[in-house]
C-alpha cells in the first residue's frame, strides 16, 4: 500500500515545502544509533508515526538492508565474503527494506507496483497502544505484517502465536522477529483468519486488520481489503473471538482484545461501534476506542482509486473514483475513522473518544471581527500547526501543493466558506483546477482546506 513516499520537511518555519533537513550524518552501525537517526528525521519532517521516509538516503538513512542488521543480531555474513550480512539472513537486499520505532527493526519486501508486505503509520500507532496496554499472558496476533507488534510483544513473554494470510508477511515477521533478537518466541504461519482455529486459549487476541470499503468487482491488496464496507474481516473476528479467549474466571486483567481499526461513520463515531457494543454486552467487556483521525469519505474515495489503478488495468483513475464514490453514496456515510481500541473485563460499555481535527467543513460560517488582510500571519501560523493533525496515510497520496494550495488562496477560500452553506462546496469551487488535474490524490486538499478552514476560524477571520 505505501510506496517510499517523497514526503516533504517542515523544517522551514514559514514554508511547508521540502528544504534541507538538519539531520547530521553519522555512522549507523548499531540498530540504536539507526533508529535514534530515524527519530530524528521523524521529527523534521514532523511525521512521528511514518515508518518510511522519503529520500532517505539524503537524509543519511539506509533504506534497504544494511550489512550490519544480521552481524548485530548474530547472523555471521558468509565467510567467503560473498554476501553480506544481510543476504545471510536469506534476504534479497534489492527488495527488502529496513524500518525502526521504539527499540525495535522492522523489514518489509517492497517492489514498486507491487503488492507486499504493509507497515504504514496506522502499525507504529498500534504499536504504541499495544506497548500502553502492555498486554499479560498467552497472545495471538492475527495478520502480524511486518512482525514489529509480535517482536514488541515477544520481549516479555515465552511465546507470541502470528497468523498472515500473505506468505511473505510471514516471512517478515520471521526476519523481524530475529533482527529484535526474539525469533525463538515468535511463531508465524500462514492461515486465513476466516479459517483459522487457534490452539486456545488466549489471554489476548491483537489485530489490526485490513478495513479498507472496497467495491465488489475492484481488485485491491490484501493488506487493506475490507470487503464491501471495510468491516468483513473485523466483523469476523468479532464474532469468532470470545471463545479464543480464557474463560472469565480464570482471565486475568489482560485486555481481551487490542486492536486498530479504520471504519466508515457518521458525524456520531465508527459504524463500527454498533457491532462492538454487542461485542462488549457479550463477552461482558469493556472497551476503549479513541479515533485519531477521521477524514471525508471522499478523502479515501481518492486514496483507494489511487492504490486500485495498478491492481486494475484497463479502468481509468476517473471511472475507479465513480465505482468508489458511488459506491460510499450507496452505504450513506460521511466520514472514514482511525482507531485503536482496547477490550477488558467488566460491564459491557463502550466509550469512544475522538481525537482527531473537528470537520469545519461540516458547519455554517460568516464574516468573522478580523479581515484576512490583518490576519495572514496569525492564519498562516495556525495553519501550520495545525499540519500535525494530518491523517495517516495523508502522504500517501496527499503532495506539497495540497498542502500549499490553501495558504496560497486563503482570502479566496475565506470568502468561499462564508459563502456557502457547504464547505465541501467551497473546497469544490476554490480548488477547482486542482482537483481537475488530479482527481484521485488530488482530493488531499479536503483535508488541509478543512486545517485552513479551523485556522481562519481560530484567527477571527471567520464565525
Ligand atoms: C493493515 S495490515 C497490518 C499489518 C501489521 N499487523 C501492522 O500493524 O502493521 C493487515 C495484515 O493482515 C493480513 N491479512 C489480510 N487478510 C487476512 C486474512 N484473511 N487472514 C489473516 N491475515 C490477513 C495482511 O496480509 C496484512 O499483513
């Protein structure tokens, strides 16, 4: 699904375009010395959760496996010298690439235009409220990826039980596993969830599942596949759980179940809550869901016909954002939410909190106290700020001239807004050429015209 992304640095106070990032080069021959140079490069380019950066080797970042990954981890490169540490770990240098958050390495194979094994920013999110959770006991993660939530998890207990439908994230659990020094407590081995009978039971069951809607007849990769309203594999991991799990009486305080999720909704949170709530009532849970981002529908209509054009040849990037934008009309809903949820024992509530930027989209505004002219800097400021709202998964599709485009047409956007009773309509007529020129991607620009849109509000500009 994520390609090594051009993303921009913020380094630049004023400009959210890409300058030089202030990242010294230093040796990387430690995985500590390499993923405290990531951290440090997350940090310019104001992306903490992006497991790949763009351009990294300017930024002095090795991208593909370096030679020391295998010798740090007790892997001895061939004694002929033939290959390096790397291939002795039975890798293909070319395809293989190289990743690190909180302590810990990560690898996925990555070809261009192909399919393979996912990591984006939704994992390393899931990787904290997995390490928060701090989860006791026998555990299960189902579609364990690039392996970096088992490896975090093997590290304080005998033995972490993977499933991946795709064989090559079984082997990327399998190398991320040894590369974090963990590869005899970690057990990978493909199955299909909809198949699957673990040997029970668990103390936990961790997922973070494709929930990608994807219209019937549209090719799409595994890893974000959600069926026709994203919720098929997450529904049916609902509904075959609770028996995985220890009974109640000898359950400890554990959660149940951790999981991210992405799901289609209203104004009002997840459509997914309705299916958690009978969740919780019958395995007398409680749980924990926080949103920390929610974008327009059509915001992921864009990024689906963008990642679905190579899967289908023959269908243009117009007719794929029919299919996906016709298609959401048809389910009714607004928005499309990122979560992380926590399950443990108790009543049967849900509680969900949102997180994510408030949708100044959604609601009427007028002429604020302060013209745009008096204004500019303190809007421009705001806006900028407001960058760290951003979505996961915004680069993916989303450029610097999304970004950009609002700042630039702030006084045009301004009057736009109090224009109409629909911001969407606003974005609509003022981004106009943009969205024209990039249909699919291009529709990024809904969500930073709605951080412009707070930034006017927060500034006075609008009311
Ligand atoms: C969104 S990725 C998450 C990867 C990793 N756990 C993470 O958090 O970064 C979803 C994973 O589920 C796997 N998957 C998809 N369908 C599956 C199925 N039916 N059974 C088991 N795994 C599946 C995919 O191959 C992919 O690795």
């Amino acid at each position: 699904m994520c390609a090594v992304k051009a993303v921009p640095d913020f380094s630049s106070p004023t400009r959210p375009h890409p300058t030089k990032v202030p990242v010294k080069p230093a040796p990387r021959r430690t995985p500590l010395a390499f993923i405290a140079h990531l951290d440090a490069a997350r940090r310019a380019a104001r992306l903490p959760y992006e497991p790949w950066l763009g351009d990294a080797s300017r930024r002095g970042l090795p991208v593909q496996l370096p030679d020391w990954v295998a010798a740090a981890h007790g892997v001895a490169p061939a004694s002929d010298g033939g290959s390096s540490g790397a291939e002795a770990l039975g890798l293909d240098t070319s395809r293989w690439q190289l990743t690190g958050f909180r302590g810990l390495l990560a690898v996925r194979d990555r070809v261009e235009g192909e399919p393979g094994v996912y990591l984006g920013e939704d994992g390393l999110r899931f990787l904290d409220g997995v390490l928060a959770a701090r989860p006791g006991g026998r555990v299960i993660e189902i579609g364990s990826g690039s392996g970096i939530v088992a490896a975090a998890l093997a590290r304080t207990r005998a033995r972490v039980d993977c499933v991946d439908i795709d064989p090559l994230c079984v082997t990327a659990t399998e190398v991320t596993a040894r590369l974090n020094g963990v590869a005899d407590r970690v057990h990978a081995r493909r199955a299909d969830l909809l198949t699957l009978a673990p040997a029970v039971p668990y103390d936990t069951v961790v997922a973070n599942l494709p929930g990608v809607p994807v219209p019937d007849g549209l090719r799409y990769s595994a890893a974000g596949d959600g069926g026709p309203d994203g919720l098929r594999l997450i529904r049916h991991l609902l509904a075959v759980a609770l028996p995985w799990l220890r009974p109640a009486a000898e359950a400890g305080p554990s959660p149940r179940l951790l999981m991210r999720f992405q799901s289609l909704g209203t104004a009002a949170g997840p459509l997914l809550l309705a299916e958690l709530r009978d969740f919780a009532a019958r395995g007398r849970l409680d749980i924990e869901v926080c949103a920390d981002s929610r974008v327009r529908v059509a915001v992921r209509n864009g990024l689906t016909a963008h990642y679905a054009g190579p899967l289908n040849p023959g269908r243009s990037q117009a007719e794929l954002l029919k299919t996906c934008d016709d298609h959401a009309a048809a389910l009714g809903m607004d928005y499309y939410y990122s979560a992380t949820l926590a399950a443990h024992p108790g009543e049967g509530t849900v509680r969900f909190t949102d997180t994510s930027a408030p949708d100044r989209l959604a609601s009427r505004h007028r002429p604020g106290p302060l013209p745009v002219g008096q204004a500019g800097d303190r809007v421009t400021r705001g806006y900028l700020g407001k960058l760290g709202d951003l979505p996961d998964g915004f680069w993916e599709a989303g450029t610097p001239e999304a970004v950009e485009l609002p700042l630039t047409r702030m006084s045009e956007f301004a009057a736009a807004l109090a224009d109409h009773a629909d911001g969407l309509a606003a974005v609509g007529e003022v981004f106009a050429d943009h969205l024209a020129e990039h249909p699919a991607g291009g529709r990024a620009v809904y969500t930073t015209a709605n951080l412009l849109a707070g930034a006017l509000t927060d500034a006075g500009v609008l009311a």
